[in-house]
C-alpha cells in the first residue's frame, strides 16, 4: 500500500475552499491527478454519489470508479475508487478554520496487486509531488474568487 498527506494552510476561508473542492466541474483545475471526467459528474457530491474519472499518477493514466464516502460540509469529502488493474484509491481532504485563513490536509492511500514494494514508494514519490502542486493551485484558485 502506499500513502501520500500533505497539510498547508491557505488564505482561503473554509467556505472558499469547500466552495472549489465540492464542485467536480473544479478538479481539474487543482487536483492534479485529476484529467478529466469520463461521465458528467453529479452537480453535488453526496454520500454514495458515485463519478468516473480519468486519473494520471507515475505519467500513466487509471480509469477511476469514484464513491463518495462522506462529506461533511465545509469540513470534509471522502472517496474511495477503484481503477484498472485492481487498483483501489482512497483520498480525504480536510478543511480546517486557522485565523481568516484554513488548514487544508488531503491524503490518499493507494492499493492492488500492482502497488507494491518499488512501485508504490514511486507512487508516493510521485503522489507527494501531485500534492504540492494540488495545494499550490487550490491556494491559488481560492485566492482569485476571494
């Protein structure tokens, strides 16, 4: 298994934040392994609401069956998927109050008979990297609709 985390704390507000990472028509702005969805995702993410995306991780692409686990407004979003190739991927993106600003976490463990030994610390390595630029281009986009 392999488990990638990074926390930062944004200007943004909480709201700001959980305005973009709760609206799917935003992720390919700021969630880097992101490339696009497969299917029109649903308008609003609620518990069970299920999305098909194409992810890009280590310059390969997975076909990714997207659950919405939970979501816990303007906290938290939870998923879980499963890829080709057995691949399983989970991610939780944390929103925390932090002054006028927040405290923004989002973590991911990744899973299947190919994430193991080299490759998943490859994944982790490359998945780290995914997550500063993730971060980066939140701050960013958060900060241009303040």
């Amino acid at each position: 298994m392999g488990h990638i985390e990074a926390t930062r704390e944004l200007a943004a507000s909480p709201e700001a934040l959980w305005d973009i990472i709760s609206n799917p028509n935003t992720w390919g702005q700021w969630f880097t392994v992101h490339d696009k969805w497969l299917d029109e995702p649903p308008a609003t993410l609620t518990a069970g609401a299920r999305l098909t995306a194409k992810i890009v991780m280590l310059n390969m692409a997975n076909k990714i069956e997207w659950a919405v686990k939970s979501v816990d407004a303007p906290t938290s979003l939870a998923l879980g998927g499963t890829g080709m190739a057995g691949v399983k991927a989970d991610f939780t993106f944390t929103i925390e109050p932090v002054g006028t600003g927040s405290r923004f976490t989002v973590a991911g463990d990744f899973e299947g008979a190919l994430v193991k030994g080299a490759l998943a610390k490859a994944v982790e390595k490359d998945g780290a990297k995914q997550l500063d630029k993730t971060l980066a281009k939140l701050d960013e986009l958060a900060a241009a609709a303040v």
